[in-house]
C-alpha cells in the first residue's frame, strides 16, 4: 500500500503544483513588469505545496 | 533536422534490438563481473545476492553514510573512525585496518562501508581475519521487517550490530552496542564545504575592503550577484526592512552551506559523493537551527498569536490554538523533510538510471544489453543531473527563503486595527 499511497501523493502535489505554474504564468502575461515577484512566490508556493506531498511520500515509503 | 532524428531514432532502435537480441555473446569473465556493483566489493556482493545484481541494495548503499572513499575497484580512500562501546571504550584508527570487511579489529567490521560491531563477548578481540557477510532479512516482535547481517568467523556467525543512534528507533535505528563518532563520508564533506566557505567568503570580504567604492574584482564579482540577490528577494521582503540586517549573515549561511554540499553531492568521485543533504540527520539540524532563531527571535505578538489569535471568536481560539503549537514544530519538519527528500529522490533516480547498465546487460552477462543500457542510461543520467544542478540550488533557495520567511513572521510588529491575514 504504501508506493501507491507515494505514487498518489506525487499526483497530487502534480496537480497542484501544475496550477501553481499555470496560474503564475498567466500573472505574468498580464503584468510582464511583477515578473520578478510572481516568480519568487510561484517558487514559495510550491515548495510549501511539495512540502506536504513529500511528507505524504516519506510515510508512504517508510510506514 | 527532421531526417537526423529519424535517423537517430532508428539506429538506437537497431542498437537495443541488437544488444537484446546477443545473449549468445554472454561473457562471464572476471572483469565484468567486478565492475558490475561501483560500490560493492565483488566478495560481499556474491555471497550475498548469489552473483545476482540487487538494484534496491546498491542504490540503498550508495545514498548511505561510509567510512570510506570508494573509487574503484579495490581503490579506496580511507577516513579516520573514532568507535566508543561502554564494555571496551575508545578504539581509533583509519578505515583501512578493517581491510574492507575482510579484518576484524577489537570485534569491529566494515559491512558494505559502514562500521558494525560484534557483540558477543566470546568474539576475539585484536585484529582477526573473519570470512563473509551474510544478510538476512528477519521480522522483528512488532511484524516489522529488518535487515539483518552476520559475520563469519571459524564456521560461527556472529550478529552484527549498526553504529547507534538517536531516532528512537523511528528509522529503524536505535541505541545499539557501540557509538560511532568517525569522520565520515558525509562528515569529511560538510568539514571541506565549511572549508571552502570560510576560504572562498574570506576572499570575498578582503575584497570590499580593497574595492571600497570601486567595482568588485575577481571571485567578489561572481559572488556579489548571490549577495544583491538573497539580500533583495530573500531577506528584505521577508523579513522587512527594521529587521533583515540582523538575520542575512544567517540566512546566508544556510544558502551556502546547503549550496555547497548539494554541489559537492553530485560530483560522482572522491571530494563528492557523499550524500550531504540527502541525509536526514543533516537536514534535522539544519532545520532545528531555523526553529530556534525563529523563537529566540519571537515578538511579543508572535507569540499572542500562536497562543491566543486576537480578532476571531472565544471558541474558535480553542480549536486555533493547538494547531498553531502543532505549526511551530511542522514548519521546522517540512523544511527537514523537503530538503531530504528532494536530495534523496534525485540521488535515487540517478542511481537507478546507471543501475540499468548492469540490468539490461544481466550483470555482465550481456555486453550488447549492457551498451544500450549504458546508451538508454547515460542519456538519462546527463538529463537529470543538469535537472539536479537547478534542483540543488533551488532546494538551497527554498530552505533559504523559508527560513526567512519564518524569522519574518516572528520579528514582525503587527498593527492590530488593520485586518490581517495572519
């Protein structure tokens, strides 16, 4: 159970990373001049979505 | 453009038929089979998997710890081991006393790079040359399953113990017999990454005192981008502006330290190859160090709102107010567990890339396997290490800001008429 439980999580922080990145590009084309800031926060925000997901996947793995 | 890809595209095709197809050109001589596992010397290698190649165990050895360098082969670079156990004390020397396995001394063994120690007193002491390691696989009291070796030594076998330590058992360690205190792989690494730090960032300083209001020189101007960067996306917006000054020499620090040992983890030889950050007692202290700067540093009102949240209703505050105790010591878990794992996985992935070279080829069984392995592979292998140079930064960066981030959450003064978004 526990490498599919991993595999879900990875599917998951996908998803949300995924929307993350898509959402922080269209910032970008909207306000090319905040580039700089939009893409310290999408990097911020990913991590802390990563976070929980390698949480889900170091349980998975051990557990 | 389009004809060379398909041309390429064919001739790799015709390369993996080719070499799936030639098992008739099976090889089972010697040298094959000594190249076959980097970091195995062929000895334990064949007792223990009959001659098989075990991919889980190879890249499981080489994500680990050791007491020594391997290079190649029977090439190995030994470190100082520093052993304690209660019953005997102290016992120093190099790693190469223990003849990779083959020696005991004082009931110490080298088991696939690490020190293990036999316990059982009727065990000589003294250095003693002991046979093969076994491996068993038994299932503990509570249906867990462990990995087991044993030692042979005149038709006996010993069980072996692993060094302590200070999981409680969590990780499947534990206080064992004996303590190990030697400069590890892993240890021998942070000493050269701090030594290359303290080199590199002392040539750096001694150039603004020269260069003072001039332009930088040298090594100064490759690192001033770092500097302006971490000072003006990291530390300034994070923290603010009254109080970053304060926490840059810090979060600083982390970066680079992090930086460095994530660079060194991907040289694939000697000054390298330790798995630095990607092991989990390395990030535990990086992350307590995080926790402790952030509560040293916690204001007045950081503590009001973890322990009594102002603005929101009596009872919510109840439910509120453990969660953000248990937050105090998740933010410092996550960062742990984030920087182990994305370490881990990368040093995994490319582990188990080069470990299709000696899957495909059937353990040197096959050489035309072996070849498109070491195509298919390699490929790969160039394609995720430039991915793991850009994850090695970014994980440094991400531990970094985090960090920040949380330092700026305790300095920060809140004025309460505003509506805040905690």
């Amino acid at each position: 159970m526990g490498p599919i439980g991993a595999g879900l999580a990875a599917l998951g922080a996908g998803i949300g990373i995924g929307l993350i990145g898509s959402k922080a590009m269209e910032a970008i084309a909207r306000q090319p001049e905040a580039a700089g800031d939009i893409r310290s926060n999408m990097i911020l925000v990913a991590a802390l979505v990563e976070g929980a997901a390698l949480f889900a996947i170091v349980v998975g793995l051990l557990g | 453009m389009k004809v060379d890809i398909k041309k390429f595209c064919i001739l790799t095709l015709a390369l993996a038929l080719t070499a799936f197809g030639n098992s008739t050109f099976a090889q089972h001589d010697d040298h094959a089979q000594h190249e076959h596992a980097e970091g195995h010397d062929e000895h334990n290698q064949n007792e223990e998997h009959g001659g098989g190649y075990d991919p889980v165990a190879t890249v499981m050895h080489h994500i680990a710890d050791a007491n020594e360098f391997h290079v190649w082969k029977d090439v190995h670079i030994p470190l100082p081991v520093m052993l304690y156990a209660p019953e005997q004390g102290w016992t120093t020397g190099l790693s190469s006393m223990f003849e990779h396995g083959h020696t005991a001394v004082d009931g110490y063994v080298l088991n696939h790079g690490r020190i293990n120690r036999v316990a059982d007193p009727s065990f000589p002491t003294g250095e003693v040359h002991v046979g093969h390691i076994d491996h068993k696989v038994e299932t503990t009291e509570d249906g867990k399953e462990k990995d087991v070796y044993y030692v042979n030594y005149e038709n006996e076998s010993y069980k072996l113990d692993a060094p302590s330590t200070l999981d409680g058992g969590m990780m499947g360690g534990g206080i064992t017999s004996f303590y190990d205190f030697s400069i590890t792989k892993n240890v021998f690494t942070m000493l050269l990454a701090a030594l290359l730090l303290i080199f590199i960032f002392n040539a750096v300083a001694r150039g603004y005192k020269k260069n003072e209001g001039k332009a930088p020189s040298g090594i100064q101007s490759f690192f001033e981008v770092f500097f302006v960067f971490m000072r003006d996306e990291v530390t300034k917006p994070m923290i603010g502006e009254k109080h970053y000054e304060r926490f840059q020499p810090f979060v600083m620090t982390l970066f680079f330290f992090i930086l460095f040992c994530n660079l060194m983890g991907l040289i694939p030889f000697f000054p390298g190859s330790a798995n630095v950050t990607g092991n989990i007692a390395v990030t535990l202290v990086l992350a307590v160090f995080t926790f402790i700067v952030v509560n040293l540093n916690g204001k007045k009102d950081y503590w009001q709102h973890v322990f009594w949240m102002p603005g929101i209703p009596g009872w919510v505050k109840i439910i509120l107010t453990p969660v953000e105790i248990l937050g105090l010591f998740i933010r410092p878990f996550s960062l742990m567990i984030r920087l182990f794992a994305n370490i881990s996985a990368g040093h995994i992935i490319i582990l188990s890339l080069i470990g299709l070279i000696f899957l495909f080829g059937d353990n040197g069984a096959n050489t035309g396997g072996a070849a498109a392995g070491a195509v298919v592979g390699g490929l790969f292998t160039a394609f995720m290490n430039l991915i793991e140079l850009l994850v090695a930064a970014l994980q440094a960066f991400v531990f970094a800001i985090l960090s920040a981030s949380y330092i700026g959450a305790a300095v920060e003064e809140h004025h309460h008429d505003e509506a805040h978004a905690h």
